[in-house]
C-alpha cells in the first residue's frame, strides 16, 4: 500500500475511533453502535456482496412468476413436453400422457420452489443482518410459502392457470427439502472446518 493510502486509512481510522468515542460518552453503547453500523454500510464492498447474495434470488422469484402466468400453463407446457412424451411412449394412451404430463408439471413445481429455497438459504445464511443469518431457516421457509400464495393467488385471476391449495403445499415441501439439504451440507462443513 502506498505511504499516502496507508496514512489516509490511518486518519480514517482515528476518525472513526473519535467518532465511536465522542458518540459513546454522549449517547451510551447505541451511539457507538450506530457509528459502526454507518461504516459498515459506507463500505462499497458490503453492497457489492449484497447484490451477489440477492441478485440470484430476486432473478429466480421473477422467473416463478413468469412461469405462473399463461405462458406456464399446460397448454403452453403441452408444445414441448406432450412430443417427447409421444416420442419416448408411442404406443401410450392419451389419457397416460395427460397423465405424465401433469406429474411432469408438479415435479416441476417441487424443483422450482426447491431451487428458491437453496437461493434464500445461501443469501439469508450469509446475510450482514444478524437475525436473518441467525434464523435464515425460518426466513427461508417463509419467504417460500409467501411467493407460493402469491404465486397461487395469482393463478386464481388468470382463466389459462387454475389455483390449487395443494400446490401450495407441494412448493413448501420443495422448498422444506430445499432447506432441510442446505441445513445438513452447513452442518458437515462446519463439522470438518472445526476438526
């Protein structure tokens, strides 16, 4: 580091210990506190993180909710799937296609509220706020069941989608699994970090 970036970090520094300092003996351990905090969210390095951890996420949540529109539907879904349901059962019946096709779009529904899941996890577990890195579990799983009524809600206005409350219930599962893997993976590497 050059003498000049080395003396502005050290003037910085004192700057910031004056700042604790002067806010901790007029307005207790709070002031110091809030001080901290105004660093910490000044640092461009923290908002670069920020972006990382939740760019993903907020990009996946708007893909759910495109998938949620028509262009999701069995109708829509059926140009693609129904061919290679045809090509690889040729001699399947209609209504076993219709059949697999709709088992197709629910294992869908599981992996993609499963795939919200393990995003929330990664940005809630590594996440600068202390209550949402403490409880990212819980954060997690209610961040999934919100945007699965949302998402639900949502079906129930469009005339294509039809709402079912035990799609909701499939998303949670999708997403519990989601979670419940994530937990176990943090779990065994905690384990073999603290070896």
């Amino acid at each position: 580091m050059p003498l000049q970036g080395k003396s502005e970090f050290r003037n910085r520094n004192h700057q910031l210990y004056f700042d604790r300092h002067w806010l901790f003996s007029n307005y207790g351990r709070n002031g110091a506190r809030h001080a901290e905090v105004m660093a910490e969210n000044n640092n461009p390095n923290k908002w670069r993180g920020r972006i990382v951890r939740y760019a993903p996420l907020l990009l996946w949540t708007a893909v759910i909710f495109v998938l949620s529109s028509y262009h999701g539907s069995m109708s829509e879904t059926s140009r693609f799937i129904r061919p290679i349901l045809r090509f690889l059962f040729p001699s399947a019946s209609e209504e076993l296609l219709f059949f697999y096709h709709g088992f197709i779009r629910k294992c869908a529904h599981f992996a993609e509220y499963a795939v919200l899941a393990f995003l929330s996890s990664q940005a809630f577990s590594n996440s600068s706020t202390h209550a949402w890195r403490k409880y990212w579990g819980l954060f997690s799983l209610a961040l999934v069941f919100s945007i699965a009524v949302i998402d639900e809600s949502k079906q129930s206005l469009d005339s294509s989608r039809t709402a079912s409350v035990w799609d909701v219930l499939l998303d949670v599962c999708g997403g519990s699994a989601a979670i419940f893997i994530f937990f176990l993976f943090k779990f065994r590497t905690r384990k073999k970090r603290d070896r």
